[in-house]
C-alpha cells in the first residue's frame, strides 16, 4: 500500500494525496471525503483586535456560554473549549491513568491512537455488550462514523452510571450530532462518569476554524484545560464560534437542510444500487463487494469519496452541495456502475 493510498485511508479530506495519485487541481475535485457541511453560512464579522491581541478570559466565558445554551447544557456542566475536538480527544488520555479503555468499533481511529499514545491498554470491542468488566474508560461515537450507528441515550447514561460507580469515565464523542440533537447526552453533562466531546466545525461547515468543546466534571475540565493550556482558541475562533453558537434559528435551519440532504443523498445512492451501511445528517456509507475500486473510479472522475481499510466493502459519501455537485455525482455513479 502507498503513502498516497495509506492518506486516503486514515482520514477523509486528503485532497492533496488524490490529487498527487488521480491528477488535476483542487477546483477539478468533488470532495466527498469528509462529513463536513459543504454549504456554510455567512461569516460574521470578526472585531480587529482578535486578530491582534491575545483572547480575553470574557471572550471566552461568553464562548462557553453559547455552547452551553446551544447543546442545552446545564450549568452543573463544565465546559472546555478547545481548537477543535481533535485537539480535546489528543489531550484527554493525558489526564487519566493509564488503564484499559475500551472502544467501541469500528470507529473513528483517533481516538484509539491518542489513548495508545498515552500508554493505555487499548481494546477494541463489537457489541457494547461484550464490554470488559475491567475496563476503565469506554468511547463511544453517537452517532458513529463510518456506519452511522447510533445508541439510545438512556443506554449511555446506564453504562455511565455504572461506570462512576467504579471510578471509571466514558466518553461520548458526539462530532456528528448537531443536526439530530435528540441523541445528546448534553443535558445531562456534568454526572460523574462522563465526557462528552462536541465538535464546532462539522455541522456548520466551518473544519479549519478549529473549535470544539468537552463538557464534562469540574476536575476532569480542570485537568484538561491545563493540559492545553492558557489560550487554547484564538481569538478569531472565539468571535465567530460565539456568534454563531447565538444564532439558534441559524442551528435549527442548518439541521433541516442537512437532514433533509442526507436523505437525498442516501435516496440517490440507493437508486444508483448501492446499499445502505447507515448515515449521519452530514454523511451516508454504503457497502459494495469493489468499494475501493469504485472509491478509484470515482476518483478518475475526480471525485473523492472515503474508503475504509477496517471495513474494505464500505465507502462513504459526505454531502454535495450545489445542484451541479448533485448532478456530477449522480451522473458519475450511473457510468461507473452501469460499465463495473
């Protein structure tokens, strides 16, 4: 397997990597790698001294304040900010002794990297039920990427129940949730035994602000802010992450919009034949027998779509966003299949 190819496989959005394998430039790509809204909104505007001084303790508390509004967060919960949630999952195996973590896969692989990194025993699981009895931390992705799988949140919060009552943690990574809130368990952040992590720019379209947030106990938020360290966002990302975590009808557009594309997106993969693995309101996976050589004939077309090593028969597709995109997709799935 190439260097090129092993990109593509970790992470969607390895843009640069298709390009130096399948050729042209970045205006010729269809990117649907990543489960990211390809439609965001209008940036709000940004006060020039955040681009000059150092954030402010009130910028940032009036950060925290949005986000616990919008994830309807209570205020027994404390809330990290973080620049982005990849930085959130990297740091918080720091904060824990070294223990078994159990994950439940296949799932997003960074997580079981950063706790490795960490020196944890990392153990991956498949169902929830054959969870170890020994196991310290359990992550769980809700709704899960790649198949989208999700889990009741009365489910989470017995096992998290149960876990405090051993001394043990489990972690909600809810990147993928903005748009079906109903499966947060944010409402209850702050109970001993959980953190949640929620990320900023996936559902509003906004990955390279770099934001995302933990809500969690007091003394877990503790460790981990001073893991990161003192300003942890930039000012930028403080401005427009406030703004727009304000703008609840924004939210609640963004949810329909995206919802109601997923639906589109899994109706059109379906009717091209391919079936259905799960979705997200931000991404659809699929499962076919040549996944990855579909994922490289899509490529030829310049399109990008991600494929999975752990699972070779699924492939994922994020969201188009104009009606040409649509077009394209559509146009390039019935000449791949109708020639495969």
């Amino acid at each position: 397997m190439t260097q090129t190819h092993d990109l593509v496989l970790r992470h969607g959005g390895a843009l640069d990597a298709a390009i130096a394998r399948f050729g042209g430039v970045r205006a010729d790509w269809l990117d649907l790698s990543t489960g990211i809204n390809p439609l965001p909104p209008s940036l709000p505007p940004v006060p020039a001294d955040a681009w000059t001084r150092l954030p402010e303790r009130a910028a940032e508390d009036r950060l925290i304040a949005a986000a616990r509004s919008a994830y309807g967060a209570g205020k027994e919960a404390a809330i990290v900010a973080g620049p982005g949630s990849q930085a959130l999952i990297s740091n918080l195996p720091f904060c824990l002794p070294p223990s078994k973590i159990a994950i439940l896969s296949p799932t997003y692989s960074e997580h079981g990297l950063a706790f490795a990194a960490a020196g944890h025993d990392v153990l991956r699981i498949s169902p929830l039920d054959a969870l170890p009895g020994d196991a310290a931390t359990v992550v769980v992705v809700n709704p899960n990427n790649p198949d989208g799988r999700h889990i009741a949140p009365a489910d989470l919060l017995s096992l998290a129940e149960r876990l405090a009552g051993r001394g043990g943690l489990l972690v909600v990574d809810e990147a993928f949730v903005d748009a079906e809130p109903h499966w947060s368990l944010a409402a209850s952040a702050g109970m001993p035994g959980l953190l949640i992590h929620r990320s900023f720019g996936k559902v509003y379209g906004l990955a390279g602000l770099r934001l995302g947030f933990a809500l969690t106990t007091c003394e877990l938020a503790g460790r981990l802010s001073e893991r990161l360290g003192p300003w942890a966002v930039s000012g930028p990302a403080l401005a427009i992450g406030t703004a727009i975590l304000e703008d609840g009808g924004l939210r609640k557009r963004l949810s329909r919009q995206l919802n109601a594309n997923a639906d589109r997106l899994k109706s059109l993969l379906q009717t091209a034949g391919l079936e259905i693995v799960g979705r997200t309101a931000l991404f659809v996976t699929i499962r076919h027998a040549n996944a990855y050589r579909l994922h490289e004939a899509l490529c030829g077309h310049h399109i990008l779509t991600r494929p999975f090593d752990h699972s070779p028969d699924w492939l994922r597709f994020g969201l188009p966003g104009a009606a040409a995109e649509w077009d394209r997709l559509e146009e390039a799935l019935a000449k791949i299949l109708r020639l495969g």
